[in-house]
C-alpha cells in the first residue's frame, strides 16, 4: 500500500496558471492564482468569500476563468468538460438531496447520470453507500436521515462512480464534534487506502490540517501559501526550555553551542534541529546545575504561520 | 467467536468497466423523468394522481368504444377524445410537472447533476421528452383500445380497418402528439420558475384555464374576424385550430376562416419560445 502513496506524491493532479474569475459586476473572486497541486488529500483553506466555491466550478467546468487556465489531469475544464467531470466527484456545500427516495435509489441515479450502465450504477451505488458507514440505512428515505447520515449520502454520491480526485466543499458543515471527527477519518480514509486524491475546502484551518498533506490557503481571492503539511511545520519545531533561575546563563552557554536561541519571556527557544538537541541542552542545564521546570517540544500550529506570512507580507 | 455473519470489508474497488456518453446519460434522465411522471419508483402518494388521471382516460376510452362496438353511437372519434378530455390532461401536467421540475430545484440535487456530464440544454430536452411522452401515452393507449376495440368489431374486413387506421388513428396520434408537445413546453417552463410544488401547480392550471373564458367572450363578438382568430387565445383551441388548418377543415367545434396558418405560426412560436427560455433558465441554474 506504500507504493501508490509515495508515487502519488510527484504527480500533480491540478494546475493553474494566472487564474482569475471576475463576475458580471466586477467583483474578483479569484485573482492571478498560480497553484501546483500534487495527488494526496488537499485542504483548501480561506475564510468565507475567499473564492473556495469559484475555484471549485472552475475546475468542474461549471464556469470559465476570466483570464489564466486551469489544468485538471492535465486536462481543459473548459473544453474536456465531460473527461474531467467523468475523473472527479462533487459534494457541494448545501443541502441537495431529495427527501422522498432511497440513498440507494438516489445514489444509483446519480451514478447512472455519471455514465456507468445500470447493473454497474447498482452495484457502485451499494459499494459507495458502504465505504461510508450507511450499508444497513440505504433503502430507508433520505428524509429521515440525520444530519451525518446526509453529509455520508454526498459523499457517498460523490464516490460512486469511481473518481480520481474528489472535491469536497465543507464536509463538516453542521456536524456536531463527533460527526466532525467521523467525516474527518474518513476522508483521510479515501484520501489514504482508495488511492483517491481529495480536496477538501474549509473554513476552518485546525480541522483539515490534521488530516492533510499539503494546504492551499486563499484569501480574497489571491494564494496566500501552498505547501506540503510536512514542509510547513518541519522547521517549526521547537524545543521550550524554562529555568526557575539562571536564563541568562543558560542563553549564553547554548549560544556558545552554535545553538540558535532566542528568549520568550521565561522561557528559551532553541530550534529542534536534531535528536541531539535534547541532550546537548539537557547536558547545558545540569553543568550549569539549573533548576529546570520544563523542556518540551512546541510544535507550531500552521495557522501561526499562515498569520506570520500574512503580516510580513503587509 | 464464529464469523459467520461478519461482512468482510473487502476495501475500495476500483471501477475499470464502460463509461457511458452524453447520450447514454440523456436517456437515464429521461427514462427517470417518464417513470417519475407515473410515480414509479416513488411512494404510494405519489402514484395516486397520476393514475387516477389514466384511470379515468381509460374508462373514457373504454365506454366510448364499447359503445360504438355495441350501438354503432359514435360518442366522440380520436380528435374529440383529446379534447373531451383536456380538463384532465391539464391536471395531469399541473402535478407531473412540478414533479419533474420543481422537485429537483426544491431539492437543490441540481448541482449534482450539472457537475456531471450533463448540459442543461441535456437537462431541458430529457424533461421535455419525458412529459411529451407522458401525455403522449395518456392520449394515444386510450386511443388505441378505441382503435382495437373498433378493429375486432367492425363490419367491412380487413381493408376497413386499415383505413381506420390510416384515416383515423393514425392523424389522432398526430393531434395528441401535438397536445403532448404545447402542454408539456409550456407547463414545464412554469414549474421551473419556483421550487413550491402547490404555486407551481396552480400556476400551470390557472395557465391553461384562464385563457378558455376570454375565447368564450371573443367568439361571440360581431366581428368575423374577431371570431376567427378568438381561439389563439387560449392553448386548448390554438391546437384545435391548428389542426382544422393542417387537415383543412376538420370539424372540431371551431372555425378559424383564412387564419389558419396564423394558428399554426403561434403555436410553433409558443413552444420554441418556451422551450427557449427553459433552457435560458437552466443555462443559469447550471453554472451556479
């Protein structure tokens, strides 16, 4: 299962170069966005009104980019509207489904509407059904579905005939914590063992960073940053060292070890730049026999980053 | 710990069977469409109307040929049993199609199917040709039994009833056909401009019979011309005039003098412009 993981990491499955939507009263809503997006579970992240959804029906063929191009398997959107939708499933952010069939019912004709032959469109629709948790519910009315129940039938629907890449538009949206966590791992799910790439759009930085591997992050329609997971917290690590006494002694003697410290009020800071960081700091203290009250690990959250970006670039 | 009855989980399989095209994909929706339209595939409440509606037609149907078949009284040829009916034919359409159209709106299920290889002028065409074909059958089974029935008991062997066939049956299909086309463009673009069944509904109803007053008060003026073209007002005579100009000079209870074509041009006119600013509307749902 390694094998598809680490070859799905070099290809890249979206590309735009220069995008930009401007709508009939000239409002902007994508503005010169240039993005290199490789296969793996995406989060595409900005505050309401970012341009997530414009970003998301231009690469479904929905609308045309007012200037730049956007490649989708290296495919036009715009001209290989029915080769692209026929590789990537939607789930869209509003409520969409029909109260008065059966999630099988409506997940078969939905896959039907995706061109997959009867039998197939049966057969894909129970499968969908299944991988997201409503195998034993799926001839019962959607309308007596819960919330969670409804959000697995879009996903579901979104699955059903075979993509490669999925489009997620808030997934947990109005889900209570445990659905959250539950929508969550299961998107991870797909992302991870079905060898399906996913991007998931939120608001909401801390959920989908946990279960990403790279980030998009637009604001007001412009990129703010898109990295890799890794790469954006890998030289963040930190290790918190506070003494009850003897900081400046100690600053000057990790100083001396070519040790990039820097202070935080009681506390120093030295970058985690190797397992033996902890033992050369640790040694430092107790030559210098300081009371130490903690050494641990701060790993940043990416939204820290994301807010540093953001005021160095202003 | 037995097993038994544990579903193993399998894992994701990937689908490598046929991928079917636009066209295949039209008539998914449209076979859907035809279904829905008689509440197959939906609930109870849902079958209740529709083949109420085809119940009645078909007693219609049945009493008028028994009654040719036993009597020799002609009750109402193939012409006259659409229009005898069209009170129910304008129910029907009024309850079909909200169901085909404003259900998918209210629903908002339109954004699942637009992000698949599906055109709205796809969408538009599949609806259309699922409601013509409706009441399409809602005219032409009845009749036909009128025709079977008129078949087994006719005098006059085989070459008479050819020439019912030919002669009656036959330009009767035509006529329903073109009742089917007018009612369906026209009840389709009103259900498509709310999500609310019941407006919709009333809407298509009040449509069709407002305008059967006013043809009333102008056929009676003074004016011959003013008689004459009385019947473009409202659509249940515009087909019937339509169709006394192209068989020149049926009698369906209506006369349309030298306007014939004038009957014919809006008729056409008011199908393409329905059917045109469906696919506008949708043109815009499509994209959102």
């Amino acid at each position: 299962m390694d094998a598809p993981a680490s070859y799905a990491e070099r290809v890249t499955i979206i590309a735009t170069q220069s995008l930009t939507k401007t709508y009939g009263g000239g409002v902007t809503a994508l503005s010169d966005l240039t993005v290199d997006v490789e296969a793996g579970v995406i989060g595409l992240v900005g505050a309401n009104g970012a341009g997530k959804s414009t970003f998301i029906k231009i690469m479904l063929g929905l609308i045309a980019p007012s200037d730049g191009s956007v490649r989708v398997f290296g495919l036009d959107p715009v001209v290989q509207t029915d080769q692209v939708r026929a590789r990537v499933g939607y789930m869209p952010e509003n409520d969409c489904l029909p109260p008065d069939v059966s999630a099988a019912e409506f997940v078969t004709h939905l896959g039907r509407l995706s061109g997959l032959p009867r039998t197939a469109a049966r057969e894909r629709a129970s499968e969908a059904l299944r991988h997201v948790g409503l195998y034993e519910e799926r001839y019962r009315q959607i309308g007596g579905y819960s919330t969670g129940m409804k959000q697995r039938v879009k996903l579901a629907q979104a699955l059903v005939h075979d993509p490669d890449l999925l489009l997620l538009d808030e997934p947990t949206n109005g889900l209570d914590p445990a659905g959250r966590d539950a929508m969550l791992t299961l998107v991870h799910r797909i992302g991870t063992e079905f060898g399906i790439s996913v991007v998931v759009c939120s608001h909401l930085l801390g959920e989908v960073e946990r279960i990403c591997d790279s980030l998009i992050a637009i604001e007001g329609g412009r990129l703010l940053r898109a990295d890799r997971i890794s790469a954006m917290t890998a030289a963040s690590d930190v290790l918190a060292v506070e003494v009850s006494e003897g900081i400046d002694e100690l600053f000057d003697a990790l100083t001396q070890l070519q040790l990039a410290v820097t202070r935080e009020g009681r506390q120093l800071l030295v970058p985690l730049e190797s397992e033996s960081s902890y033992d050369e700091i640790l040694r430092a203290v107790a030559e210098l026999d300081l009371p130490l009250h903690r050494l641990d690990q701060r790993r940043h959250r990416v939204a820290e980053l994301f807010t540093t970006k953001e005021t160095a670039d202003v | 710990m037995s097993d038994a009855g544990v579903i193993h989980d399998i894992g994701y399989q990937r689908y490598e069977g046929p991928r079917l095209g636009r066209a295949a994909v039209f008539g998914a929706l449209y076979q859907h469409g035809l279904r829905a339209s008689f509440g197959l595939g939906r609930s109870i409440k849902a079958k209740i109307f529709p083949w109420l509606v085809v119940g009645i037609v078909l007693l219609v149907a049945v009493i008028n040929a028994a009654a040719r078949a036993q009597f020799d009284v002609i009750l109402f040829d193939y012409f006259e049993f659409d229009s005898t009916i069209s009170w129910l034919i304008i129910f029907f359409v009024a309850i079909v199609a909200p169901e085909l159209m404003s259900r998918d709106m209210r629903a908002g299920v339109l954004p699942l199917y637009f992000s698949r290889p599906l055109r709205a002028a796809d969408y538009v065409g599949a609806k259309v040709a699922s409601l013509v074909t409706a009441v399409f059958l809602l005219l032409g089974v009845p009749q036909l039994i009128m025709f079977l029935t008129a078949a087994f008991t006719l005098d006059g062997g085989i070459g008479k009833v050819w020439e019912e066939f030919y002669g009656a049956l036959l330009p009767g299909w035509a006529y329903s056909l073109l009742w089917a086309v007018l009612f369906a463009s026209i009840s389709l673009l009103i259900a498509s401009l709310t999500g609310k069944r019941a407006f919709a509904a009333g809407g298509i109803v009040a449509f069709f019979l407002m305008t059967t007053p006013v043809v009333g008060v102008l056929s009676i003026l003074p004016s011959e011309t003013a008689q004459d073209l009385a019947g473009l007002v409202s659509p249940m005579s515009l087909i019937n005039g339509v169709y006394i100009w192209l068989a020149d000079g049926v009698d369906l209870g209506l006369d349309v003098g030298r306007f014939g074509p004038i009957y014919g041009i809006e008729a056409f006119c008011l199908v393409a412009v329905a059917l045109l600013l469906l696919l506008a509307r949708y043109r815009k749902v499509a994209s959102l």
